[in-house]
C-alpha cells in the first residue's frame, strides 16, 4: 500500500505478505471479487466530480475545500467530521448525463479491481430532488444507467436502496418502498440498508418496517451498525430490523456474547478496513476486530465502502486486511464468501 496517501498504525509497514503478493501489496492471484458494500456516490473519481461540477455550475457550501474535505487519506476526529463530504456529494448531478457519466466513471473503478459483481448503494430521494423527477423516476433512472454501466465493464450489479437516520427516515422508507412497488417491483433492486450518523435518532417504527420490506419483497436487510462503538446498535440490527448482515460492526468485536450470536445466525459483517481506520471506528492504538471475528466464526466480507473517498480500491482493503493478520489464502477466498452472503441470486 502507499504509504505517502495513508499511513495508519496496525495497517501498513511490513505485513510480512508472500511472493505470491504484486510489490504495490495486492493479491496478484485473486482473479475475481465481489463487492457488497460500496456506496455509489462515495465512489465516484474526484476528476469526473470536478467535470460534473463546472457542467452543472454547482456552488461548493462556503465552508467546504474540495481537496480537503472530500478525499480522506488521514483519521477523522469521529464518523460525523468523516461524513462531512456528503453536504457535497449529494449537491449533484441535476442532469441525466452526468448521472450516465458518474456511474459509468464508478464502475469503471470497480471493473479495474477485478471486481465481478458489486451490490452498489444509494439513498435515490436526492436524486428525485435534484433532478425535479419522482422517486420512481428516479429509482427508475438510476437502475439504468448503473445497469447500462455494469453491461459495459461486464459487471453483474443489484442495487440497495438506502435510508439515512433522522426523524424522517420513516417515511422516506415508505415512499422508496412505494416507488420500487410502482415499478413493479424490480429485480435490480435486491435489498435495504440503514446509514448515516449512529448518534442520531429515528423513529420507533422503523425496525418494524424494515422486517415488513423483508418479509413481503424478500428484500436482504442489511445496517449500518457499531461503526462509532455503540454495540448496542448491532444488538438492535440484529434483533430488532432483522438484520442478514451489520456493515462494519467494529464495535462488536469487544461483546463475545454478540460475537456468538453473530456466528450462531451466520449473520456476515461487512469489514471496510481502511474506512474503519479512517472514521476512527478502530482507533489508531487498537487491533482490528477482525482476528475476533475469524477467532468466534462469525462470516465477514472485506469491502470498500466509499473508494473514491479513500483514493483507494477493493485491493487496496483486501491489502489492508492483510496487514490486520489475515492471509493471502484468506482473501483467495473471500470471492467465495461474498457470493455466499450476497444479496443477489445465481451467482455462479
């Protein structure tokens, strides 16, 4: 890995990696991988950004610095400073074709990381604002042009649809389910995911509305959780919203009790190493919880969460994983794992 872009304790320096590793850290053996957690618009490049930007005459908030807000290669002071480049990211595109161009630039990424199939994410009611398009429209839009991308790399991709916590988040799940039933239920669309700051509140039905999603569409559930140490919200993604997989879920490798439930239900956390150092949910003075997954058996997925943030890849985590302890063989099968846990059907 670079040491010049990041240089995080625990993960780099001498990972004590096998002839079989490329010199930049990689696997040079692992031919195919899978991507269950990237967030669509944390991977699109700075440069398509910056085209995008000047196409659509979009005013920077006034407190924000392009170079220094929106690429993150040092720790934040907590995961609100790291989600700070979304007042941003979320300020385009107005237009259709910056929508094609974006996604296309996104996958691009992932096809040159060897990734074969990806569950990208999006929370798509911005998108409706933006471009003064129903959620439906929208919805309806953003399957497209990330399907039209995927055809072109020869990438197979399903789509999660997200919500963000607050008060809202209630109802915006409802009128995303409303526009995904007004489509008539598309195939592209393969499951739900809870995000955004775990500190913030959202409304007592929620869960109840997320196992309803699960249980009428079979749609996969999948939330944010334990990302800034709160173990509790693990507890609650599992018991409560019926949660198959916890993104990131750091904070549960110090409850053996959740680490044994985790395992017990086969529910696989979806690991993003750098991000994890990055948003400080694994403080620089501390180990990865990943040996304490592996150690209880709990299934887990090396993922990248937002590349473009990172000025990084799925190779590059996978390279970061390694660092943490893990093997080469390790990640020769993580292709095999994320099929297993994946959202989408027939993988082959």
């Amino acid at each position: 890995m670079n040491q010049r872009q990041l240089d995080l304790p625990c993960m780099l320096g001498d990972v004590g990696l096998s002839e079989e590793a490329g010199e930049d850290g990689t696997d040079t053996d692992v031919t195919n991988r899978g991507e269950l957690h990237v967030h669509l618009n944390g991977a699109i490049p700075a440069a398509t950004i910056r085209e995008i930007l000047i196409d659509e005459a979009t005013a920077l908030p006034a407190d924000f610095q392009f170079e220094r807000d929106l690429v993150r290669t040092e720790p934040c002071q907590s995961l609100a400073e790291y989600l700070t480049a979304w007042q941003f990211l979320r300020l385009f595109p107005r237009k259709r074709e910056n929508l094609d161009r974006l996604t296309l630039a996104a996958v691009a990424g992932l096809a040159e990381n060897k990734v074969s199939f990806v569950e990208l994410r999006s929370s798509v009611l911005y998108l409706a604002a933006l471009q003064k398009c129903s959620p439906a429209q929208a919805l309806e839009r953003l399957i497209e042009s990330t399907g039209e991308a995927a055809q072109r790399h020869g990438i197979r991709r399903g789509l999660i649809v997200t919500v963000t916590r607050g008060d809202y988040s209630a109802v915006n799940l409802s009128t995303l389910l409303q526009a995904y039933q007004d489509l008539g239920e598309p195939k592209d669309v393969i499951g739900l995911d809870l995000a955004g700051d775990e500190e913030m509140a959202y409304p007592a039905e929620l869960p109840s509305l997320f196992r309803e999603a699960k249980d009428r569409f079979g749609l996969g559930i999948t939330i944010h959780a334990g990302e800034t140490g709160r173990v509790e919200n693990v507890w609650s993604a599992v018991e409560h919203f019926g949660a198959d997989r916890i993104g990131h879920g750091t904070a549960a490798g110090k409850d053996p009790e959740l680490l044994e439930l985790l395992s017990a239900r086969g529910i696989c956390v979806e690991v993003c190493p750098i991000s994890n150092r990055l948003t400080g949910a694994v403080p620089t003075d501390e180990a990865h919880p990943l040996q304490q997954f592996r150690r209880y058996g709990v299934p887990f997925v090396i993922c990248s969460d937002n590349p473009a943030i990172h000025d990084r890849g799925l190779a590059d985590d996978q390279a970061a994983a390694m660092a943490e302890g893990l093997s080469i063989g390790d990640m020769q099968q993580q292709y095999e794992v994320a099929k297993r846990y994946s959202f989408m059907k027939d993988l082959n």
